[in-house]
C-alpha cells in the first residue's frame, strides 16, 4: 500500500523561503497571493495489506524520522 506523509510547520514558527517566495510573486506580478505554505511530502510504499498496520508504521515513520516534533505537524493519508 501506499501513503502519502505531508510535513508542515506549526503555526506560528517562521519559514523564510515561503516568505521569500510570496515576496518574489508580488515583485512578479502575482499581487493577489496572500501567503505561501511550504510541506515537505513523502510518497511511501508499504508492502503490508492491513489498512490499520500500513497507516500506524507510517505514522510511526513521520512521528520518529520524518517531522520535528518541536516545530513540525504531519498528516498521513492512504494514496489509492
């Protein structure tokens, strides 16, 4: 199976190259962007068939390796 891991900042902490990058879109002509988020996504193939075991060792995987627990959020979502 796979899944699909999306890791974001917690609101609240900065992230300079969105900040950048809706800056350039401004200076670009995009005047109507009112903000950029930048994720981090992880495509994974898990070679389990239980929809539950697939979805707990992906989220074990982000919560251990792939996100920062101190400034990072992450989703987990089956990719069908």
């Amino acid at each position: 199976m796979k899944v699909k891991i999306t890791v974001s900042l917690r609101t609240g902490v900065l992230d300079p190259a969105a900040e950048t990058i809706h800056r350039s879109m401004g200076q670009l002509g995009f005047e109507a962007v009112t903000s950029v988020v930048q994720r981090r996504v992880f495509e994974v193939d898990i070679a389990k068939s239980d929809r539950d075991a697939v979805l707990a060792e992906a989220h074990a995987m982000a919560d251990k390796l792939l996100a920062n627990p101190v400034i990072e959020t992450f989703t987990v979502d089956l990719v069908e």
